[in-house]
C-alpha cells in the first residue's frame, strides 16, 4: 500500500505535519474507527479534552455571552496541533506500511485512455533552473497510479482546480466562499489557563459589515491558540486580517 503526500518542494516543508499550521478542536470518531486503539498510541496528542463551549459577542470594551448552537457543541473532542497530529498520523501510517513521499509537488493529474477518470498524479521535475532549462542534475517527475486518487491540497489547489474544470463538478453548486485567517499561540499566565475551554467570538474588532468571526482554545500545557477568521468579500481595501487581530488582543 502507498500513497503520495504532496507538498509545495519547498525544503523546509520535508516531513508530515509541517505545512499544517492551525490549531484546532477535532471530532476523534474518524479515528476511532480508523484506529481503535489511538489512545493507547505512545506519543499522540489528543490530550486536553474539550470540557466547556461557548460564544461571545465582543465590544470594544465589553464581552456578551449570546446562545452557543448545538451543532458547534465540543463534548468528547479534544483540541490539539494539527501539525503535531499530522505527524503523529504519519508515523501511524508508516507502522501500517504507507509510503510517503512529503515535499514532492504535484504537477499534474494523470488520465485514463479516454479522459473520463483521474488514475494518479504526476510530480514536479527537478533539476530546474529559473529560466525553467534543465540543469545536469535533471530528474522528470515520478508518476503515481492509484485506483482512488484523493486530492486533499485545501481551498484552492492547483490540481483540485484543474480537475473541477475538467468534469465541471462546481456546474450544479453554490459558489465556494473563501476566508482568510491569522492566529496566535500563547503561553499564557497559570491565573487565565482553563484547559479545555473552547470559545468562539463575534463582532469587534470587525464592524457590521464584516463577515468573519474568532476564537480562543485552551490547549494542554498552558498554551492557548487564538485567532480571526475574515471572509474575503470584505468591502473596505484598507482592512488588515492581521492588524485587526492584533487590536483585539491589545484591546
């Protein structure tokens, strides 16, 4: 059994988990069912339980607890890395025998004799100099065949683009909507840690006409991950993801 774990080539991005950069709160029934017996993994790090959830609207100077909706409820998840939980998931599929190759860009998708079905992923040469010339260490990219070829590159990846052309698969559907996020995580004073608290906010630092929301996780070992999420329909060119993140946390 194989698999092909693509990354952008970039050197630095060598080994599973390091392209994933948020935390998060996950749902472990996948894993269950994938892997039973997780917790008596050595080294995984579903640790810190998710034990309360709520969800405030925020105001320049004060917090508004407002009803938390059912389905965003946490009971029986945990928040974690999901860096540190892809790597540790790789790992996991090594000891079952996958192969995987991070840091290898996809180039293209690769077809069946009639056009009609996806059979793989072709890589990115290597061996190439800016002006796009092969170099005397040039290398063409590998071909992979699968019978299920499963592209997971996020949002908007280049191969995920060419494939939603190809079969129109977006002919019948919605628009996709996109946001853009930006996070922090803190090690925050003993007083303010609350391991396991989950909170999602709404309103300042964003105005009325602003889609986008934030949140607040309290991980294990003291640490808290917080961000904002903005939509990218948002009206006013001057608005900075970051710089508005920043006024929240500086108040």
């Amino acid at each position: 059994m194989s698999i092909l774990w693509c990354g952008n080539g970039k050197s630095e991005l060598h080994s599973p988990g390091s392209h994933i950069l948020s935390g998060a709160v996950v749902e472990p029934r996948a894993l269950d069912e994938l892997i039973p017996n997780w917790r008596d993994k050595d080294g995984h790090p579903l640790t810190q339980p998710a034990i309360s959830s709520s969800m405030r609207f925020f105001t320049p100077r004060y917090s508004f607890p407002i009803p938390h909706p059912p389905q965003m409820g946490n009971k029986g998840n945990y928040i974690l890395s999901l860096s540190q939980f892809t790597s540790w998931l790789g790992g996991v599929a090594e000891e079952l025998g996958v192969e995987l190759y991070p840091g290898f860009a996809g180039s293209s998708l690769l077809y069946s004799e009639d056009g009609h079905a996806v059979e793989g992923v072709r890589l990115n040469d290597v061996g190439i100099d800016r002006k796009g010339r092969p170099k005397d260490n040039f290398e063409p990219g590998m071909e992979f065949r699968a019978k299920v070829t499963l592209l997971a590159e996020g949002a908007r990846g280049s191969l995920t683009k060419t494939a939603l052309r190809r079969f129109e698969l977006q002919k019948d559907s919605d628009p996709q909507t996109y946001g853009f996020g930006v996070k922090e995580v803190w090690r925050v004073d003993p007083s303010q840690y609350r391991p396991g608290e989950v909170v999602h906010t709404m309103g300042w630092p964003l105005d009325t006409h602003t889609y986008g929301g934030g949140w607040v996780y309290h991980m294990a070992d003291g640490l808290v991950s917080l961000g904002l999420v903005i939509g990218l329909d948002y009206a006013n060119p001057y608005l900075s993801p970051y710089r508005e993140l920043q006024a929240s946390i500086n108040g």
